[in-house]
C-alpha cells in the first residue's frame, strides 16, 4: 500500500515539492467527529499548564497546543470547571495529538494510555470520573522518546526535531444523557447523479426514561443551504436505520468541492428536542486505473505539494488558499495532519494523502510483532476518523 501510492503521487503524476520546516499558520476549529451543537458541548483544556521534569520538583507554566522544551520526561496537569447544568451529560476526552507515549489520568483516575505520537484520540469517561465543579487532568508524557517500537521511532542525531508534548487540541466532549451514539453514514453514486445515503445511529440513555416512543428527524442539505430532505424516522430498540435517495446530487472535485449537510436530531415522543448532531458530505468515488487517478469516472491531473511541516498545527484559509494559490490540488503530509485539516481540505477542494508515523524508520523495527501491531492500530483508528471525508486519499 505505502508503495502504491507513493508511485501515484511521486512517479506517475505531476508532483511539486515544497518542503516546509518553519512556516504557521492559523488554527481552526476542533475536528468534524465532535460537532458543537445546541445539545453538544467542546470544553477546551487549551491555555495555560503547569508542567515540571519527572526528575524535578518545580513547576513551570506551559501553553497548550504548545511545545515542551527538552527531551526529557513530563508531568503536566491544570484544572478545569464542568458547569452545573452539564453534571449528568457523558462525557469522552478528545486529544487530536500528544508526542509521544502518555498516560492521562482525570481526578487521580486512569483514563488512558496514548500509545503514538500525530494520534488522534478519544477516551470515553465512565460515570463518575468527573464531577460538577473543579477538576483536574494529569498527563505523563515520554517526550525523551526512549523507546524503539513506538510511533515515531526514536529518530537519528540528523533528523528533524519533532515537536514533543501536547501539539494540537485537547478537549472534553459533552453528551446529553440521552442521546446519538456513532451515526453512521455511507452512500452510493448512481449514474453519477442520484446518490443513495444510508444513515444509522444507535440511541443511548443514562436515564431511567429512555427513549421510548423517540424519533429522529433527518435533515438532508444542500451546499446553499436548501433542505432536500426533511423526515422523521422511529427508534426502533434503541436504534435508527434509513436510507434517502438524493435524485440529482452534485459530486465533489477540488474545483467545485461541493459539499452537503446531514443533520440528525434527536427527540422524544412528545417532540422535545434531545440531542442534534450534523456533519458534512461529499459525494465522490475514486480508482486508479492502468497508472492513471480517475475521480468520478473521469482521469485526473494530480498536481501535488509535499508538506513536512515544523509543529503540524497548520490549518484553516492562511493554508488551504496558500495550496490553491500554488494551482495544487492535493497534499502529500509526511506524518498525518491535524484532524481539523480534512475538513479544510474538504471545503476548500484538494486531497490529502497522509503519511504514517513512519518517516525515515529502520528496517529492523519492521521484524518487531509489537511495532506491527502498533502500525494496524493507528491506521484502523485513523480511517475511523477520516472516513466521511471527501479529500482523504489514501496512506503513503
């Protein structure tokens, strides 16, 4: 696999190198998987740390996203406030990236181990772990990198520095107590107009009540806003299952990256509203086929940039429209960007083919029964975090 795309992004098609080491750009919004609605809420954890060295007894401030200093081991904490009203909501620990090995604790609670570095995360918290009021997060971090079958591996005396500690967003995640669990959607193009999209969702109570009698209201919208669809669908043992036919559907190219909107809301059997997710679709299907990238059935020209950027935070318009700019319309990263970057590159029209954590590895780590395992995690949790965006391409 690596392979294979690599000789369709650097042999057979047009690619333009550019090499980026020290350029930033602006940070958008937390990743598309975690929507902020009227139900849903993002509770940062950026800002100011208190950080100190396992072998030192003194604390130092640090920012986050931010860089820590030095090869060394990390101990990082701060307090965070969960509001009054949001006590009995479910709650899951969102990290879009910590380098590298961590182990993160809530209240003095295990809640999970980061096992790779540029490794988008989610914790799901049992009851209890957090409270009403103040509470406080602590994070070990191996930013020393002592250890050979990790991801990245320990890298050579003349390799670029990776940046180390917690280099992109950290976030807690609240759900109502009923609500949406993992929808789903997956779709089919049908003579290149009429789209078939398969929605499903599983309910979830923390209550007493449940969600007898309940329904969803499915909402299909198109690129200008205009409502395609608009219906109702029953619970039916705690689970939601349609499928909607969208007759002259337009499909998504990085010229015209269109893109429609799904929005599930969720409600009980006297219509008060429980729960709303959304989330963005484009329709597109790909091959390759004898050398040659076919986007919608019909050959593309991939013109391409390669980015090995210095603390991969880049993101948002100062970024996407630098690519367009340069007439690319895809981008090979060399270790995965940041989660918020696809939904860039889904709206501003070009592919990304990311990298595993994997640049410059020696041969010997691959004989290694840990490190391989360690390699089908990332990329089984990777494509579960990418898998509704239009511009993802593939691994390299």
């Amino acid at each position: 696999m690596i392979n294979h795309f690599r000789r369709i992004f650097q042999g057979i098609l047009c690619l333009l190198t550019v090499v980026l080491m020290f350029m930033e750009f602006s940070t958008a919004a937390a990743a598309s998987g975690f929507p902020e609605t009227a139900a849903r809420k993002r509770l940062s954890l950026a800002g100011s740390w208190q950080a100190r060295e396992k072998k030192s007894p003194r604390w130092f401030a640090v920012r986050v996203p931010g860089r820590l200093p030095a090869a060394k081991v990390y101990f990082l904490k701060r307090e965070f406030q969960i509001p009054a009203h949001l006590k009995d909501y479910r709650f899951t620990l969102v990290v879009d990236g910590i380098n590298f090995k961590s182990t993160i604790k809530i209240n003095n609670q295990y809640v999970g181990d980061v096992p790779a570095g540029y490794e988008a995360l989610s914790f799901k918290m049992e009851p209890g772990i957090l409270h009403g009021g103040k509470n406080q997060i602590f994070i070990e971090i191996d930013a020393a990198q002592n250890f050979k079958y990790s991801l990245p591996v320990k890298g050579g005396l003349l390799e670029p520095e990776l940046p180390r500690g917690i280099i992109r967003a950290i976030y807690i995640y609240a759900v109502p107590p009923v609500s949406l669990l993992k929808p789903a959607i997956t779709y089919r193009i049908q003579n290149l107009s009429r789209i078939k999209l398969n929605i499903g969702a599983d309910v979830v109570s923390e209550t007493s009540a449940g969600t007898a009698g309940g329904k969803i209201t499915v909402r299909i919208e198109s690129p200008e806003g205009i409502a395609l669809f608009s219906g109702d669908v029953p619970v039916v043992s705690g689970h939601v299952q349609t499928t909607i036919h969208i007759p002259a559907g337009r499909l998504w190219t990085p010229r015209f990256p269109v893109l429609y909107r799904v929005v599930l809301t969720l409600k009980n059997e006297a219509g008060q509203i429980l729960d709303t997710w959304f989330t963005t679709v484009g329709f597109r299907e790909f091959r390759v086929e004898n050398g040659h990238f076919v986007l919608n059935r019909k050959p593309l020209k991939l013109k391409g940039i390669t980015v090995f950027p210095k603390d991969f935070r880049q993101s948002g318009p100062d970024f996407g429209n630098w690519v367009k700019k340069l007439g690319a319309n895809a981008v090979l990263f060399i270790y995965p960007p940041a989660p918020e970057m696809f939904r860039e590159a889904d709206s501003l029209g070009f592919f990304i083919f990311s990298g595993l954590p994997l640049w410059n590895s020696p041969a010997d780590v691959w004989g290694n029964e840990v490190f391989l395992d360690n390699v089908s995690q990332f990329k089984k949790e990777f494509l579960e975090n990418v898998q509704n965006h239009p511009s993802f391409c593939g691994f390299t």
